[in-house]
C-alpha cells in the first residue's frame, strides 16, 4: 500500500543528513518527500548514506514554497517546539495515528524546518497542527534525519495497526490550496463589511476566525459550499 504521507523539508543544508533521511523513509515503506529551496549542491555525500535508497535519494522533488509543496495536501503538521494559540500540539506517535486516519481522503504532510533555525514564524503559523518530540531539556534539539526517522517510524507502526481494522470509505478532504480560497475570500468579504481595517491585526483575526474551519477537518464539498456562500455574500456588498 503507497501511502500518501508527503515530508517535507524546508531548506535542508547538510547532505549527510539528505542521504540519512532517504534510508530513514525506505526503510518505513515511504517515498513522497519534497525539498523547499535546498541549499545543498553537491549529493555525492547523501549517496554515501542513503544506503539502498538512491531511488528515494533521486525521486525527492524541489519546490519554491511551503505553500507550493503542500498545495494539494488535506493536513500540514509542522514540527516545531513553540505555541501557536488556535494550533494544537501533538506528540509524534499521535501525529502517525492521524496522518494514516487522514491519508485516505488525500495527501497530508509533515514539515520539518532546516537544521540551523527550524521553521519560520510565518511557517508555523501557516501549517494547521504543531508537533516536537519531547527531548529532555538538557539537550532539546534533534538531528534532522533523526527526526524524519522518528516521525517516519510512528507512520510505519500507524500502517501497520491500522491494516488489521480497514476503514470505511471517507468523503474526499478539502486540500491545503482549497482552504486558502475559502480564507481568502472571508478575508475579502470583512474587509468589504469593515470588519477588518488595519492591515496586519486584521490578517491575525482573519486567522484566528478561520482556524476553526481548518481543525473541523473539512471535506472537499464542505469546502465548495463555504466558498460559494462567501462569493453570494461579497456580491450583494456595496463597492467602495
């Protein structure tokens, strides 16, 4: 079974740590991986490393963004140690449980930030969930490809438990691009109303208004229906 479980890595640096992962998602049965802007240029050494894994070494596709990798994908983890009110925070193994529940109503992913400086604020606030591992205080950071084995593994087991009780068929889920349109146009419909009026307090309301639609795990039709709704309502708004 391919399961659609996409890791994504934003700007990765070491290609050590390239050819570690690689090994790392062969080994759990995964392959869908996405570098965003990698700053590595010379492979020669991931090769050394992802040792019977060149062909997931070689099928790891480029993006420009965040948003570019995860467009079509119906859940985004980030992994991140901070708080984001309105995001919840889960430990790995229930991040593999609900990543195998979601993979069958479409692609989800998992975002791991470069090895200097992890993901960016505006990278965490743009993923729909959060999720560290719990390291011990003393030394609270973890090696790039270690985590993408550790999260790779709580998918495999996931898999594996989840393979004795199939699921029911799901209703396709609303991907990360069709979320984005429905909070676009809620965002141009209360600036429209006068409900937002500064720039950047009203995009953190718009965020914050619309974060419950993105934790309601909404489907496809679900997602069709808001959109349509919103387009009625900013057609019958005056124009400035």
């Amino acid at each position: 079974m391919v399961l659609p479980v996409r890791f994504v890595l934003m700007r990765p640096r070491n290609a050590e740590n390239l050819g570690a992962a690689a090994r790392a998602l062969k080994n759990c049965g995964l392959s869908d991986w996405v570098w965003v802007r990698p700053e590595v240029e010379d492979l020669e050494p991931a090769r050394r490393l992802a040792v019977h894994a060149g062909d997931v070494l070689d099928a790891a596709r480029r993006a420009d963004t965040l948003e570019e990798a995860v467009a079509d994908c119906v859940w985004v983890v980030g992994t991140s140690s901070r708080k984001v009110e309105g995001k919840r925070r889960l430990a790995p193994r229930a991040v593999g449980e609900e990543l195998v529940a979601r993979a069958p109503q479409g692609p989800v992913a998992l975002v791991f930030g470069d090895e200097r400086s992890g993901l960016t604020n505006a990278e965490v606030e743009r993923v729909h969930d959060l999720s560290a591992v719990p390291t011990a205080p003393e030394q609270p950071s973890i090696n790039l490809a270690q985590a993408v084995l550790l999260y790779a593994y709580e998918v495999r087991v996931a898999l594996l438990e989840a393979a004795a009780t199939p699921p029911g068929p799901l209703p396709l889920a609303a991907t990360d691009a069709e979320l984005a349109q429905v909070e676009s146009t809620l965002e141009a419909v209360l600036t429209a109303g006068g409900f937002l009026v500064d720039a950047q307090p009203g995009r953190t309301a718009v965020r914050d208004l619309f974060a419950p639609l993105r934790r309601s795990r909404l489907t496809r039709k679900e997602a069709r229906l808001w959109q349509a709704a919103l387009h009625s309502l900013r057609k019958r708004q005056p124009r400035a």
